[in-house]
C-alpha cells in the first residue's frame, strides 16, 4: 500500500458506451468507449503512465474503440469513497478500474466486481503470475475477481548520516523495540533539532498509520488483529495495549514528530522531501515504495539516496521469532460487474497488465513485481539499490483482513492511536474504547478475546 494524503478533486462522470451513426449510405458500424477509473496525484503518476502506454496499444489493436481514461485526483482514502460512489450507478460505474486489495472483498458482497474466471482461463499471462499475489484478488467464493498490479512491504528506512553524526553503527539492524528506543534516545541527545524515529498515528494518515505504525508494532507482539480461522476480530489482547505504549512512549518523549504534526494529513511530504533528504529526520517506518519519490523523475529527486539511506527490518517486540515483521498490500485491477461488454474489458486489463506495462509500472513507482518475468528481469532487478532488501520482507509480512469489515475496523485501531498519541486517553484506555468499537461494528458474535 502507497502513501495516502494527496489533493482531492471532483470525479468526472462519463457515459458508458458512445453511439455514433454512419450515414445510411454507408454499412453500420459501433464505435465502443471504455471507461477506466483509478488514481493519479502529483506525486504518483506511474498508474497514469501505464494507462496512457495500455490505451494506445488497445486501440491500436481494436479499430472502433475508445479507452476513456478518467483519473481521481485524491488520497487512498478519498479515492476508495469517489469509487465507491461511482460504482452505485449504472450511469457513473466504469468498465476497469483501481482497486485496493482490501476492499476487494466488501466490493464483491456489494456486486460491484465482475468474477474473472472464465476469463484468466483463456489468458497464458496468469500463470506468470506468482499465487501468493493471485490470492489479492479472491473472493469468499474462492473466484477471482481482481488481477494483482504490485504488492510492497513495510521496513525502517533510515539516514546513515545522521545515525553516524549521533555515534550509532550502520548499518543499524535494531532486534528488539528498547533497541529502537535507546537509539533514538540517542540520536536526541546528539542533536535535538532531528526528529529520531518517526511512526504515523491518527486519523489524518489513514492506512499509512495503521500499515506503516501500528501493525509493524501488534504483528511483532505476536498478537493478530483477526483470527481468520475463527473469522472473529480479536479484542483484549496485551499485544494490541503493548503497540498503543510503544506509540506513547515515542510521543511522550519527542522522539517522533509533534502531535500536531502527526495529525496533518500532509506530513509525509515532510517527511519525503525535507526532513529525511536534509537530515532533520533519523529513520521513518515506510514502504517499499520509498525510493519511487526520489529516485529521477520522482516528486522529490534527491541523486545521493541510494548512499545516504538505509534500509532494515522493523524487529519483533522482544527479538523474538521470526526476527522482523513487515506488513503488504497493494492495489490490483478489476473489471465493473456491469460492464457491457466484459470482453473487451478484461482484454484492457490483460494489455494493461503484460510484461512490457508491468516492468514500467514496478520500476517507476517501486513495487514488488507480482509477475515473475517481471522479477527476473535485469532491468527491475536494477531499479533501486534497494530492490532486494525490501523483496526479502515478503518472508515475514502479514496482510490486512480482507473482509467487508475492515475499514471501520481500520478507522477504530487510527482513532485509537489519535488518542493516545494526543494524551486523550491512555493506552488501556484507547484499547477499552477500541473493543467497544469493534463489539459495536461487527457484534459481541464475531469477536473472540485473547
């Protein structure tokens, strides 16, 4: 999953299909328009790319129709609630779309998704296609309804300069949560100007606090957020009161950024294009996605990253088993359940998702391919010095439940963060207030305490 907060504008609604008529002398064709729907910002407009490259190579390929391409300009956030409510109409609902791994299944409960089967079994690029990535796109039915475009992972990315200047070896492999703490104590009594160790909370950041900050810290407690054999949320756990601590302890101490700061929607701007490049920032919890802002054509170019940065595995609470944990996402490609021709539609997404689009894609926006010729290729294996470190993550990572759920859920554990990190209430208390959430969204039934 990507960085969320980015300027929202309005969605521009299109007709589905265009008639044009040929004069009665001439034979009758149908000219077909595709409707495609998905994200685009300042700072991310690789998908734009990869949709420009997909809409002259289809049309190229099929006299008579038409790739619409209708980007959203607005956060991960924004963008699922524009979608969302472009899909409720038959008037408004694109034929392709972006589609956020987990909101696939509460998409396909609501009919929104058209089930693919039929169609990967006529297409030869799905078996290049590693299976873990394919379960992205899986409904409760065990049908497909979404192709992977990436995933990513989660790791400390730290400024080996500034850790250096504060006396701390790199490269800094911190095995337990104290490791983290005792150096960022130390990097401010170094220079209290920097910003030691950032993890997003609240509201304002969406996922990005929840992928990037809280779970980093309830996965490496060995606690889980839901017990998907039981399909029940879990509540009461030590690990969860734990994470929200943890969380407390970096704020109380100034060791993150303000609370103020946190809670503005924009403060991964900061954190990408001032305070990690001019060395006002130690080390920030982030994705793999990382290098896409500052590597040539990124949103904050900064030519010396690949030496001045470092990356490491975020480590369990006490060092325990398996050592680190990462948490992955990513976004796939879906085709509208009501889409007139669904065809001609998946036939967009397979040219959009090929070798030659995918290897672009993964390159400029830094993704874990999903694809395995895209994997082997020098070209993607030479992207980023970083490539390999964050690809190894994918051993110890975890994934958000995909159920219908989980947004409310997610928004319960960000408010919990809020409160703590903003002295409104302590971690027992946010924990309190979290199972009383949680009992209230889904019922005392789905929920197990342990």
């Amino acid at each position: 999953m990507r960085p969320w907060p980015f300027i929202v504008t309005s969605l521009t609604a299109a007709a589905a299909l265009v008639l044009t008529a040929c004069s009665p002398a001439a034979p009758q064709t149908e000219a077909k328009t595709l409707k495609v729907v998905y994200q685009k910002t300042d700072s991310f407009s690789a998908l734009d790319s990869l949709f420009q490259s997909a809409k002259q190579e289809f049309e190229a390929a099929n006299q008579g129709v038409t790739v619409a391409l209708e980007p959203i300009q607005a956060n991960d956030d924004d963008y699922g609630t524009k979608l969302a409510l472009a899909l409720r109409s038959s008037s408004t609902a694109p034929d392709v779309f972006y589609e956020d791994t987990f909101k696939v299944q509460s998409d396909v409960d609501a009919g929104y998704l058209l089930k693919l089967d039929s169609h990967l079994e006529g297409w030869k690029d799905w078996e290049k296609f590693e299976d873990g990535a394919k379960a992205a796109g899986l409904g409760d039915d065990g049908g497909t309804y979404a192709v992977p475009l990436g995933t990513d992972t989660r790791a400390i990315w730290y400024n080996k300069k500034v850790l250096s200047a504060a006396g701390v070896n790199v490269p800094w492999e911190p095995h337990t949560w104290q490791d983290i703490l005792d150096t960022a104590r130390k990097i401010k009594a170094s220079n209290p100007a920097v910003v030691p160790f950032n993890m997003y909370a609240g509201k304002a950041t969406g996922e990005g606090t929840v992928m990037q900050s809280f779970y980093e810290l309830l996965y490496g407690t060995g606690a889980e957020l839901y017990d998907a054999d039981a399909k029940k949320w879990v509540l009461g756990s030590k690990g969860f009161t734990d994470s929200l601590a943890f969380l407390k302890t970096l704020y109380d101490e100034k060791l993150a950024v303000s609370p103020a700061e946190a809670l503005d929607a924009n403060v991964w701007k900061k954190v990408f294009g001032e305070w990690l490049p001019q060395g006002k920032m130690a080390a920030t919890v982030e994705g793999s996605y990382t290098p896409s802002f500052w590597q040539k054509g990124g949103s904050y170019e900064w030519p010396e990253y690949g030496q001045d940065m470092g990356v490491t595995a975020f480590p369990t609470q006490n060092g325990q088993a398996p050592g680190g944990v990462s948490m992955s996402g990513g976004w796939t490609l879906a085709v509208g359940a009501g889409t007139k021709d669904p065809k001609l539609a998946f036939d967009f997404l397979a040219t959009a998702l090929n070798q030659k689009n995918s290897l672009a894609f993964d390159i400029a926006s830094s993704q874990i391919a999903v694809r395995k010729d895209v994997a082997a290729d020098a070209a993607y294996q030479g992207a980023n010095p970083f490539v390999k470190d964050v690809s190894k993550l994918v051993s110890v990572t975890h994934y958000r439940p995909a159920t219908a759920d989980y947004p409310r859920i997610s928004a319960a554990v960000q408010e919990a963060t809020e409160a703590v990190i903003t002295g409104a209430k302590s971690p027992e208390q946010a924990a309190a207030a979290y199972d009383t959430a949680v009992k209230g969204i889904v019922g005392d039934a789905k929920t197990v305490v342990k």
